[in-house]
C-alpha cells in the first residue's frame, strides 16, 4: 500500500459501496512497527468525536448524561476495509451489512 499523509484522510466524509455517507473520519489508529506506525484502523462516525471525549472525566460524564456511551453511531472500520487511494474521498469496501458488525464493543 502507497503512503498516505493522515491530514489529509482526518476528517473526510466515507462513503459506502452504494455511495451512501457513513460519516466523518474522527480518529486514526496505528501501532508502531519498528520506527514506522501502521494504520489499523479507521473509527468513523457521529460518536467517534465524543469517544475522543470519553477519555476525560468530564468527557464520560457528557456521554452518561445525554446517553451517548451505548449509541451505534460509531464504527471502527479495519485499515483493509477502507480504501483511500483517493485521500480526499475515502470509500468503504464492504457491504454496509457487513460494517454494521464493527459497532464498537462499548457502545453496544
């Protein structure tokens, strides 16, 4: 696979196989690989934001108080899942039956 400047996959809009928008790229998640990092993930959704909030106090009380933790809108998509050939516009390469099943444990 090509290398991909993150700055510009964070933040775009993915869309699945049938061009439906699934939401925005909030987080990116790599593990390091000598001294390279290697994507392993994509989380992509409407609560992928407020699970960056999580990791406070204050980010997991506004969570219990408006009943976010245990929403379904966040996916944590696998870096072979997601096609970003095209940074600007990245796209799903699976069903979107299939992405469902990426629910993030937590918010389950």
């Amino acid at each position: 696979m090509a290398n991909v400047n993150l700055e510009h996959l964070a933040g775009r809009r993915v869309v699945s196989e049938g061009g439906r928008s699934i939401g925005y790229i909030e987080e990116i998640i790599a593990e390091r690989d000598g001294d390279d990092l290697i994507v392993t993930e994509f989380h992509v959704g409407i609560f992928a934001a407020f699970e960056r909030l999580s990791a406070s106090t204050i980010g997991t009380a506004l969570l219990d108080l408006f009943g976010l933790r245990r929403h379904d809108g966040l996916y944590r998509i696998p870096w072979d899942k997601l096609d970003i050939s095209h940074p600007r516009s990245p796209r799903l390469l699976c069903s979107d039956e299939e992405l469902s099943g990426s629910v993030h444990p937590d918010q389950k």
